[in-house]
C-alpha cells in the first residue's frame, strides 16, 4: 500500500494570498469606482531592462541555428554567469568564492527548498518569526523539530540566539518582511555560535542589492571564517527584476563541513552538487544568457536605476507614514516596510479598515508567523504615481 | 552538531559519462586525424523550430514593456499552455485531463527526482533494470528499499511483475536504454496489479512522440482506470528539442490516492500541489510562451518533422547493424538503439573496441544498471551524414 509523506498533514493551510484577493475581489465588486492600490504583492513592476532583453532574444536565435544550439547545460550553470558572479558579485568586494561553489538555479525559492534534501531529518531548525513561510514549511515537510526565534520591535529585529541548540539556523538580511537588516557585529554572533555548536546558516540575501547604509553586510562571507558554516542563497528576482525569468544562484563554500552521525566530516559542496546533478537539470540557456548581460557595465546600470526607483518609492512611504504618526520600520536597506498597527488593531482588521477607507491593500503580518502579529507590511513594488497616491490616501 | 543525510553516502559516483569522455579525449590525442562520431549522447541536435524561436523572442518583447511584463507565474503552470497540452495531448486521444491535473515544470528530471517528497520513506520501490539512473539514485537518496526487476532481451524487455509487493513502481516506455515499448495489454498487468496492490505506478512518457506503431499506449491513460493509480511525466525536451530550453509537464490526477499509515486516503494531487507551490516557482513565461507555439499546426509540422529526421536515422542504425549481423533492439519506437554486444564481449570492452576500430562512440549498457551489462547504446540524435557514416564504417 502506498503510503504518504504525513508530514504534510502537519502543514498549516496557506490561505493568506487567496484571502487577500478574496477580499480584495468583494470590496471591488461592492465599490466599482475606488480604484484599489495594490502594495501588498512583492512582485517587481518595473520591465526587465534593455541589455537583458536583447541578449536572451540573442540567445534564443542561436538556439535556432544548428551550429549555435545549446542542448543539455550543466546543472551547475554555465561558466560564463559563474565567472561574472564570482567576479563581480565577490571578488569586487574582497571575497574569493570559486567557479564550483556557485550552483546557478531556477529560484532562491527551489534553493531553500531543497537544501534540506541533503541534511538529516534530525537536524534541530532555528527560524526568526516573521519569515518568509518557504522555511518553515519546507522543514516541516520533512520532519524537523523547528525552534522560533521573535523578530520584533522589541529587540530591534535581531534575534536572540535560540535557547535550544540548533542545527541549521536559516537567517535572512535585509528581511522579509519586516524590510530590516542584521549589522555586521549582529551577524558575527550568529557566526561564532555556528562555529561554536557546528551549525549551519542558511543565510538568503535575495534583498542584498537593497542595500544603502555602510556596515550592513552584503554578504555573510564579509564575516571572518563564516565560509566554514555558512551558504548564502542570491537571486536575480528583485536584482533584476527576474521574477518571471527564473534565475538565482547558491554559494556552497568548500570550507563547509557537515557530519555523519559518528562524527566524521563530509564535504556539503559535494553533496549539494550530487543532489542537483540528481534532481535538477540547469537553467536555461537563454535565460543565464539574460543573467550574464546584467553584469555588462550598461546592465550595471540599468538594474541599479530600477532598485533606485523602488528604493525612491520605500522612501516615499516611509516618510510619509511616520509623518502620518506611524510606527515604521524598514524600507531603508529593503523594498519593505514594516510597520506598527495603530491603535491595538490585529493585523486583519487593519487590512480590513485600509482597504474600506483607503482603497489600499497590504499584507497582514500574521501571515509570516505568530510574531508578525500587530504589523503589516508594504511594498515600494507600485508605480511612482500609485505610491504617492496610496501615502496622500492614509494621511488624508 | 549538523548531521548530513547519510543516504547520500550510499550512492555509487555516477563516473559514466565521465569516464566516456575521459577515453575520448585519451583517443583523440593519439589519433588526431581521426573524425570521431558520438552516437552515446541522449541530447538533441536539430535546432530550436522557428514558431519556438519566433515565440520566445517575442515573449521577451513582453518582459521588456512595462504594460506586457509577466512577474511571478501560477506554479503549476499558466493556463494557456495547459489547455493546450489538455486539449492537444490528451483529449484528442480520448483521455479526460482537466487543468488542474497538469503541473507544468523545468523537467522530467526534475520531477522524477523530486515525486518522492511527497511519499513515505516506508513504501517499497520497483525499478526496472537497465534505466534511467534517476529513479534509483532519489530513492537512495531517500532511504527506500528498492526492488529491481530485471528488463532484457529474455524477458523481450517485459519486466515480471516484482515478487515482493511494491508500493511504487517506476515503468518507462518508449525506454530509455533500451529502445523498447510495452504494448497495451502489457501495461495493463501493471495497471491492474496497482489496483490490486493499492500501489501507484510513476509512469515516464518522455519519448512518447517517437512511438510509430499501434497498439503501443501513448499515455498510460489510455488503460482503464490507470487514473487511480499512475502519474505521468511527459516532456518537451525530445518532444521539440527543448533539452536547453527546459520544460516538461506531469499529471496527477484528482482520482488518484495514496493513504496514511492507518489506511485514511489523501489526495496526492493536493499533496504534489502543495509541494511545487512550497518548492518550486514555475518554468519562466517565456518558455512556457515557446511550448505553446508547440502545438499549432505549423509548430506541429515542424516538430514532427524533426521527429521523423531521427527516427530515420534510427532506422538506418537498427537495420544497417542487423545488416551487419548484429542483434538489434529498439530503434522503432524510440530514439535509441540497443544491441547485443558480440562475441561474449563487455559493455566496456566493446566501447573500447568501437572506439579504437571504428572511431565511434556509444554508452556501455552497464551503465544503466547490472542487467545493462552485454548491451550497448547507440542514439539517433546525430547527423544524417555521420549516422551514414558510422554505420558504413561499422560494416567495413
């Protein structure tokens, strides 16, 4: 008799998204005029830039030529996106990674999805809370004991180290949601700890190109021997606005070492690279073509005005709200802001009063996690002029 | 302490196709004016069709225009290519697929691999042998028990059924290695045994386009009741060349079910739903964009075209060896041509003996599993001039 994985049945439903939109959808029906801003989507809006089009059209005409045709990749990526992310990515910014500690995929999503595939089920898992839910499922999944670390404005958004020992401690700067970051003396801690307890981190830095402010750290590799404990997830969704391209890559350092129950030490570069060769066959080519050419000085530049954009628009209503008297944070190193809900309301009934009396959507900060209880958060992903519009809305 | 899963550790190094090229390389350097002739490779090389590449290029034009830009995509695919692969693959042949059934991917590797999250570790796993390595080095990786079934030119390439129960069952024809098919009322013992076992075949379709003769199912679906009991892979990537374009698509049907421990049956159209939609992030618009100009009717001719370039060259193969006194399996219905090696010889030793006699290279059957030992394969994905030519140099 075939048995199911009943892992899954301990899964919570993940109604939020279809909630949203339920309420959005009866809201509109019932007030056909209001034309609804939407900041609760972390989707990009901007078109992808120039230099990336033309080089994926460019590609896919080589895919037509029988001379020029690239088949099966490897599943590595190609070496010529690795050697332009360890260049300009790393090498730029003081850091040596090498051609195969960088695995190119589909998706930091798919990335801190599977990583588990090649850890031990008994492996104790450390999460902040709120989070992006894609951790804490993807482990529950699979059968781990998960330990919560609040991530609240009461300890400024930095978690404690958690009580119980960890294993794997999955760390993600600058935040989603909350849109905050961990300084480079708040990372250290956590990478002393995991060198301590012989812990990973899985650091995801899918917001790093967000970054504005000195000693917040690109990368958690800026942190002495951090490659001995840690891999860091990067994406070209929010980079470059990929999102529907399909494009990230992974850092698994040689340094990194796991073990086998008896104590013996194993290679997780290795291991990683048996699973994607295994399970995963490359991006495709036209697509790391697309990712190459944003690290052409004139793609540089063109992802840099997009990020400037969305960052202009963070700005907007981060001001704007704090101006209105609200409690606000992020939205200086992230596309997101976080803030407080005014006047003791849950996160749902102040999704419920934006949307009545403003015609503006959010995102309840229930929905990434108990702790995410009592904020909502914001997207600077609108238009310029939408943005404006929802800010003059609120305080209006 | 981090622990690894020591699953991994009892996968044997997959140096195949290494070692492949390690001997060409050897070769080569002694022999430099010989013009090798690779008939080993599994990938295509006819190029990309023009209503493929005229589809994605302007897809791109899309991602490039702030009103036509497509972010995030539904995971399981858009709609407008899974009405199309509904309608064209399914029913036009009579079989009832409805949307929600068809789960688009970047991969029938990807999807073989990943099935198994969703499946207890405690189910006992049938793989045929010789075969696609992939079934077998997931489940290792998962910690199953495997039960092999053994598929050679004894048994006419019909596997028995397994003596011990098993719970999931991995069939794949047209087949890779061997070339060879199971006709309907073959298919069907398997079909009825998963009835009766309460057991659930993954069924791999992959070279469904290469069948030319009747009676051999295209779609396990076409077996009664086979929606209770089978999941379906099928891809593009031979289908219309798209090994770098990557995309595939799976169904799971909504009859389908496996149970928990104590008997309670699940849905495991909701389970794998939940998986791709945790894990996984959808093929990019563009590409899924390219598969649907698949199946319109110029798409359609073209592919078939290509199509009939291969199955022309395994003709050549399959009756220029039997010409030559070799016997030959597959080639008919398939893209893949498998032979008896002669003289009592090693898969290894004939690699060895073609190569350095007749300047070709094929896959050693052994490669595929303990039963692949004896065999060898030889793929029509080459030119016709050099498929000409091996075959020339080979009765020489």
């Amino acid at each position: 008799m075939i048995n199911i994985n009943e892992n899954y049945l301990k899964l919570e439903n993940s109604y939020l998204f279809s909630t949203i939109a339920k309420k959005i959808e009866e809201y509109q029906e019932n007030n056909p005029k209001t034309e609804i801003i939407k900041l609760g989507i972390g989707d990009v809006t901007l078109p992808i830039v120039p230099t990336v089009v033309n080089a994926v059209k460019t590609a896919m005409d080589e895919m037509g030529d029988v001379d020029k045709l690239m088949g099966y990749g490897p599943e590595q990526g190609y070496d010529f996106l690795r050697e332009r992310i360890a260049k300009i990515d790393y090498e730029k910014k003081g850091i040596n990674v090498t051609l195969d500690e960088i695995f190119v995929s589909d998706g930091s999503k798919s990335d801190t999805g599977n990583i588990g595939d090649i850890f031990s089920i008994a492996n104790t898992v450390a999460i902040t809370d709120p989070i992006y839910p894609v951790y804490l499922d993807t482990n529950i999944m699979a059968g781990r004991k998960i330990v919560y670390m609040p991530s609240t404005s009461e300890n400024n958004f930095v978690p404690d180290l958690p009580e119980e020992k960890a294993d794997m401690i999955y760390l993600c700067s600058p935040n989603n949601p909350t849109g905050e970051v961990l300084k480079k003396e708040e990372l250290k801690v956590w990478v002393d700890y995991a060198l301590e307890n012989k812990s990973i981190i899985l650091f995801d830095g899918a917001y790093e190109s967000f970054i504005t402010e000195d000693n917040i750290p690109h990368s958690i590799y800026e942190i002495e021997r951090a490659k001995e404990v840690a891999i860091e997830f990067r994406s070209f969704s929010k980079t470059a606005g990929f999102t529907g391209l399909r494009c990230a890559y992974t850092v698994v350092p040689k340094e990194l070492k796991a073990y086998t129950k008896s104590g013996k030490k194993v290679s997780i570069n290795s291991l990683w690279n048996r699973r994607q060769t295994t399970k995963f066959n490359g991006v495709p080519y036209i697509i790391q073509k697309g990712a190459e050419a944003i690290y052409s000085d004139k793609g540089q530049k063109e992802i840099k005005d997009n990020i400037s954009y969305y960052l202009e628009n963070a700005r907007i209503i981060r001001e704007g709200l704090a101006n209105a008297g609200y409690t606000v944070f992020g939205g200086i190193n992230a596309p997101y802001i976080w803030l407080k809900v005014p006047d003791n309301l849950g996160s749902w009934e102040f999704f419920d009063k934006l949307l009545h009396e403003k015609g503006i959507v959010g995102t309840p900060g229930s929905g990434f996690g108990p702790n995410g209880e009592g904020y909502f958060r914001l997207t600077a992903f609108a238009s310029r002029k939408n943005t404006i519009e929802a800010i003059n809305r609120i305080k209006s």
